[in-house]
C-alpha cells in the first residue's frame, strides 16, 4: 500500500446528496464514521416531472457544511477535516447563470417525462447505432442530454442565452461549495451521454441530438471543462469559511465528485472486475466495472474517474416502491418479523413492483399489482415485496454475466440492506453469498474515498513526492466488509426459481 502522508487524526467527509435526502459522514482513515447530518430532499413533481429546485441545493450545501462544523467542533476535531468528497444523483442536471443563480431546475434520473424527447433525439443522431460510433456507449433516457431536447421545447430564448452553465447535480454541490462552477469529473460528465467513453472528452457531434444549430452551440459553451479526480476543485470558498467559522487557510478541499453510482461502487468495495456492487436505496442497482463497454446495449455504460468503465443496470423501483408497500414510518423490526413467519415464495404470492416505468426491463409505463390478489397480512406483503426486488437484481446481475462479466463477488448497501431478510431472499435467489458493509452508507462513503485519494496525492505532491494515490488504495483503507457473508438458503433454492420465472413472464405479459 502507497504510504500516508496525511496526519493520523485526519477526517475525510463524504456527502452524498441524493432525490430523496442529503447525507453527510465523516470517516477517520480506518474507515470509522465518527460523525454524521441528514436532510430532507423536497422534488417538484407536478405534471410527471422530478425536478430539483436549484436554490434548495444551494441551501443543502451550506446547512449540511454548517452542521457537520458544529459535530466536528462539538468533538474537537473540527482542525483535523481535511477533504471533501461528493456522491450525487447520476444524470441529474440543471442550469446556472453567471451569479450561480438557477435558470431552469434540475432534472432528475426518474423524470418520467423524458421518453418522447429522448426518442426526438436518437432519431435526428440516426439511432443507437450511430451513438455507440461517437461516444463508445449507449444513450439512454435518462441521460441529461434528453434534458437539452426537452429544452429545445419548453425553455424560452431568454433562458437558452441566459444559461451560463449546465451542470450535473454534483458539480453544482462543489461550485456551492468553493465557487468553481467551471469544472466537472469523469464520472458525472459520463452520465450525460455527450462524453466520449473512449477518450473521456467531451463528443459535440451527440449535440445533433437538438435541432437548432444555436442550442447545439450554447450547449457546447455551457459545459464545463472535464478534469482528473486527484485534482481539488478547490478548498471551501471563503464566505462558507465565513460561516462555518473556520480559517480559510486551512480549509478542507473539495474533490471532484463522483456520480452515486460510481459512487456506490467504490463504497462497495468493488473497484476490480468482478467485483459487483448492489445498491438498495431509492432505485435499486447493480454495478460492475470492466476494461471494455458491455457487448450489448442492455446495461447503462458509464467511466469511472480512475480509469476503467461502468456497468449499470439501475432500477427505479427500489425503495420508491417499498415505501409504497409499507406506508409512512412503518416498524422495521416488526415487518421483518412478520415476514420471516411467511414461507419462501409467500404460496404464490408475488407482486409487480413497477410503480414506475423500468425501460431496462420494457415496461413503459407502471404496474403495480398484485397477484392473485393483495394479502391482507402485512408480513405476506413486506416479504414478497422484497422478493420482488430479489427478482430485479438477479435480473441485472444475469445482464452483467450476459455481458461477459464473471461474477466473483456481490456486495449490498444502502438503506434497505439494513433488514436482514432482505439479504438473506437475495443470496437464495441469486445462489451466492452476500457480502454486507459495515457501514450501510455506500455512496457516502465512496464519496469518502475519492477524496482520500485526492488529498493524499496533494499532500505527497506538497512532500515532494508526486505520486499518485489510487483508489484501490483508499478504498482498502475505507471500506470494510463484514467478514462473514450471507449464504443461500439451499430450502428456498426451488422456490426462487419458479418466482423468478414466473417474474419474468409476469414481466413479457404486461
């Protein structure tokens, strides 16, 4: 392992802001959460949107900084916060004018709005086809470059000119930050479907995705410049210095953020091939990575900051649908209880699980319904609503192994990887074991371990050792798995068969 030249006692925080809340954690380098904030996320959705209000991110930023100060301060820790990293929510995008001043919302991953302006676009680029000759990877709907489309119909001229930046969602949590709104990561610049995978620059043929000349060149000048994730973005910007009451000299610098997928992979330990990551949190995930695209346009193919590609298959239907299931503020403890009383399968029970669309698995529009008819008894409910999830993972990791993914190693986080069950329905169905977190804050902590690479470079580089620290390196030092994994249950091998079967017919049927 690259030698430390970074204080004991330092902190590396990680914030991961996402739709449904902002999270933030500081670690110390063995990994130990010492300190954390949450706060609430409000969407606009009126009309089928999910939309960001800007202004509210701006707030988000100086309230998370503020009360992560006070927990540090309040543990006397406060001169030991060294970095920042930043997880946001991939291909979530809004715009900016010259004052950082919000010209249109952010658009966000799950706008079920998206579809028809999408398909405006791959039509006048000639298909997916031709997407995969510019930028070395699909372009799928949720790309923020289908946010540039819908623009062309409901953003005015006024705000086309008036639009100094178009900035994924983390890039505007580091400009809050530190004021640069000027620069983006590899891995936020990869969920918008404009960057080239291959070269990770910037392709401005995908502009021919908008009809009007003008809107391809505002578009092209609204980017901002792509830059190495060992590089700060810079440190906190003196008027948050201002009001967190600390020295502006020794403020803690910020590093280019990773998209919460990339993210929620480095949170999962899974830098290697190999190694997949599954993320149960408002969507549910499973990410690879590899030396080479996916052979097919079945998953999302991102880069990742430090060099190989991603590979997504991600659901929205994750605890989206779940809360759906079991209400506001349910007891946990008691549904896990309840459920665990209910047999593998729930005697034929099963449910689909789409409250919203899922394109990945051609389902176009929601169905939630139950068959044959929805249980009264709330552990049958909650059991085979995670089942169902099971069911959707499994599915995704068979699209990694049909991409020529070898699968060696599966890791869960994320908030409904707090309930034991869950892990245990998902191991049987996908016949491996599970490996947990000690910390259920994937993309938190990955975010973490970005900028524990990134801090480490600067401070070997100020040492007069410009060596570069890798993020296999910081990840090793952060991320800790439980040592024993979650095994199938061989009893329930039979019955997870049949559902995911009859799953995925339910699925060709709607």
């Amino acid at each position: 392992m690259t030698s430390s030249h970074l204080s004991p006692t330092s902190l590396i925080t990680g914030f991961d802001f996402s739709t449904g809340s902002v999270k933030g954690l500081a670690f110390d380098l063995s990994g130990l959460s010492i300190a954390e904030v949450r706060l609430p996320t409000d969407l606009w959705t009126q009309g089928g949107v999910s939309e960001l209000n800007i202004c509210q991110l701006e707030g988000q930023v100086r309230g998370a900084l503020r009360s992560m100060a006070h927990r540090l301060r309040e543990l006397g820790r406060l001169s030991d916060w060294q970095a920042i990293g930043i997880s946001a929510t991939h291909h979530t995008a809004g715009r900016i004018d010259h004052d950082g001043v919000q010209v249109r919302r952010a658009i966000c991953w799950n706008d079920a709005t998206l579809a028809e302006y999408h398909a405006r676009g791959l039509d006048r680029l000639g298909g997916q086809a031709r997407v995969r000759e510019l930028i070395g990877g699909p372009w799928a709907i949720r790309y923020s470059l289908s946010h540039l489309v819908k623009d062309e119909a409901a953003l005015s001229a006024e705000d086309w000119s008036r639009t100094w930046r178009v900035l994924p969602h983390g890039p505007l949590v580091a400009g809050f930050m530190t004021e640069n709104f000027n620069v983006t990561s590899v891995s936020s610049a990869a969920s918008t479907g404009m960057l080239d995978l291959r070269s990770a620059a910037w392709q401005p043929a995908m502009l021919e995705a908008l009809a009007d000349p003008a809107h391809r060149r505002l578009a092209l000048e609204s980017l901002p410049r792509v830059v190495d994730h060992l590089e700060p973005v810079g440190p906190l910007s003196p008027s948050v210095c201002h009001d967190l009451g600390i020295d502006p000299y020794r403020a803690p610098l910020v590093f280019p953020t990773s998209d919460d997928q990339q993210a929620g992979l480095a949170g999962g330990g899974a830098v290697d091939a190999g190694q997949v990551a599954v993320i149960l949190g408002n969507s549910a995930v499973v990410n690879s990575s590899a030396s080479a695209p996916p052979a097919t346009d079945s998953l999302d193919c991102m880069r990742l900051n430090w060099g190989p590609y991603l590979w997504m298959r991600c659901y929205t239907n994750g605890a989206q649908f779940l809360d759906r299931v079991v209400g506001e503020k349910p007891d946990w403890n008691d549904l896990e209880s309840r459920a665990r009383a209910v047999p593998a399968g729930c005697a034929g029970t099963r449910v689909m699980p789409f409250v919203h669309a899922e394109p990945s698995l051609g389902v176009n529009s929601p169905r939630f319904a139950w068959t044959p008819s929805e249980p009264a008894d709330a552990g049958v409910r909650f059991r085979a609503s995670l089942e169902a999830l099971a069911c959707l993972i499994a599915l995704g990791l068979r699209a990694h192994r049909e991409n020529g993914q070898v699968v060696e190693r599966v890791s869960v986080s994320g908030g409904i990887a707090r309930c034991g069950l869950m892990l245990e329905i998902l191991a049987s169905m996908i016949g491996l074991p599970v490996y947990r977190l000690e910390s259920h804050e994937g993309p938190a902590l990955g975010a973490a371990a970005g900028a524990l690479a990134g801090i480490e470079t600067v401070r070997a580089r100020e040492s007069g050792h410009p060596q570069r620290h890798t993020m296999a390196s910081a990840v090793a030092r952060l991320v800790r798995l439980r040592p024993e994994p979650v095994n199938p249950d061989p009893s329930a091998t039979e019955a997870y068969v049949g559902l995911l079967a009859r799953f995925e017919a339910d699925i060709r049927s709607a």
